[in-house]
C-alpha cells in the first residue's frame, strides 16, 4: 500500500470548514489561504471547449461561525426550518447551502472542489477503492494465477452531500461508472446536472450516473448493501456542524448503505477526533487510513467488517 502525503499544500482548496475548526480549537492566529486552482476546461454538448477562469477564495478569516450572521440578505430561503436552529454553524444550515446554490454564498455557485481537488485524492481512490471494493476485479483468462484485473466500471460509488464539487464528473471521466450522488438541496443536484453537461456527447449519464436530493441522515431502505465506495469531501463536516446526533445518524446509515468489506473515504477537517471514532466505531469499522495527523484536512479511509 502506498503511503501519499496529503499534507502538502498542492492543489488544496481553501474551505470555510476551517474558519470554524480554527475557532472551536482557539488557534489565535488564522492562516490566509488562497486557492490556485488550475483553470478547469472542460468538453460539453453544448459548448465544445467551455472555459472556466482561476478564481481566487477569500481568505478564511472573513467567515462567521454564528448561525444567525448572515452578510447577505438570506430571508426569502427562511422556510423556519427548526433544525437549522441547533446548527453549531451558519455551514451547518441548509438555508445557507441553498442560498449559496443560488448565487448569494461566499464561493462559486456554479462549481467548486471542496478541500482537495481529483488530482489529489486520485492515487487513494486507486489504492483503497480499487483494492478492496468488494465488486472491483475480475479474472482475466489470459493472465497468470491469482492475476487481476481491475475494472472501475463495476465499481458502484455513493457520493454523499455532493453540493457544486465536480467529483462527481470527474470520477465518470476516470472510468467509474456506477454512480450516485445526492444532496439534500435541490440547488446542488441541479448544480450537478449542470456539470453533467461538460461530458462529451454521447456519454451514458442516464444509465450509469444517478442524482438524488436525499437526506444522508435516513437514506433509502433499496440502497442497503448496495455500494462498494462512499467518497465524501465535507458532507461528514456540515453534517457535524448541523446539530448533536447527525454526524452518528449519517455514519450509521453510510454503514448500512455498503456492502461487507466496502469502503468510506472521507475527506474531513471539523469533526473532533473523539467523535469521530465514536461514529466510526471499531467494532463496525476497520480503520485503515487515519487522517489526524494530516494538515488542512484529513483523508480517513474505513472499512465495513460486517
């Protein structure tokens, strides 16, 4: 098993995750970091070369970690949602991530790689995912014993709290293509569609891809021991900060979502240790990467025993 380092700064994303983290562990001085994204060209049906320019994140200090401060007038996505008001964040409501879906957040509404962009977490989807998915080989005839070969596209991949992040597109363009993806703002899945649209004409999106505006804390009662992969960059961290007991819940349901021996890489920088592995319980879960030692955010790679 190769052993990548995820705490260079290369390609890391600038995520207001952190505003919070810096704050709960009393950090005095916050860093400002800057996303240098690579200009992202994409091949779409309707634009054969659409071009999107670098842009540049504010710094991290600028965010709020209060639920109730808003910058922008948020009123008209108030639904009264009462869940929202146990949030620990304004990052931990759905007002906020439907607002911002909508063009009034503090990031790109259109697309936006949260914490680590594909080119980073690439080599662990190759060293987990593809080593122990539970339907990732098949036996070649042509190669010698005990010789696999790995196909992507059996590969069934659940990709939680999905928001505007092109991971989705760019695990289809990799070659995985059993894939769901879901989000509990509607914005978000139509956010994804919109991405969808920078694949080349004539991709099998209908069959292979499937977009859901779901709720990660009661998932679908079809989707148990379905999935050999769940990848989530953030979702675990809003999910923390959206209130007490909804972390677990998610955890919980990720567990019943995949088949025995499937894994869950997770990409995650607020939720404490300790709660963490509460929800990722040993005794349900083999550990085998731990992220805490990382920088910026964690890549944690869990297993399924039974």
């Amino acid at each position: 098993m190769n052993c990548y380092a995820i705490n260079t700064p290369v390609a890391f994303v600038a995520n207001p995750f952190h505003c919070y983290r810096q704050n709960h562990q009393n950090i005095q001085q916050q860093q400002q970091i800057i996303s240098d994204s690579p200009t992202i060209r994409r091949s779409s049906s309707k634009l054969r070369h659409r071009h999107r320019s670098r842009h540049d994140v504010s710094p991290l200090y600028q965010f709020t970690t209060s639920s109730s401060e808003f910058d922008k007038d948020y009123s008209k996505y108030n639904n009264n949602n009462d869940e929202d008001a146990n949030a620990r964040s304004q990052f931990g409501t759905k007002l906020y991530w439907d607002a911002m879906y909508d063009g009034m957040g503090d990031f790109d509404a259109n697309e936006y790689s949260w914490y680590y962009g594909f080119e980073v977490i690439k080599p662990y989807l190759l060293d987990y995912a593809t080593t122990y998915a539970v339907g990732s080989t098949s036996t070649d005839a042509n190669m010698s014993d005990g010789q696999q070969q790995i196909d992507k596209s059996t590969i069934s991949v659940l990709i939680p709290g999905c928001g505007n992040d092109p991971l989705l597109l760019d695990l289809y363009s990799a070659g995985y293509q059993s894939l769901t993806a879901f989000d509990y703002s509607e914005g978000a899945i139509e956010r994804q569609r919109t991405l969808l649209e920078y694949l080349p004409a004539g991709s099998n999106t209908d069959n292979n891809i499937e977009l859901r505006v779901e709720d990660a804390r009661a998932l679908p009662k079809e989707w148990t021991d379905r999935y050999d992969v769940i990848v989530e960059k953030g979702a675990l961290d809003a999910i923390y900060l959206s209130g007490d007991g909804n972390f677990e819940a998610s955890v919980r349901e990720f567990l019943r979502c995949l088949k025995v021996g499937g894994v869950c890489m997770s990409f995650s920088g607020v939720v404490p240790e300790e709660v963490r592995r509460e929800g990722f319980d040993k005794s349900d879960w083999e550990w085998l990467r731990d992220g805490s030692d990382d920088l910026k955010a964690g890549c944690f790679v869990l297993r399924k025993k039974r």
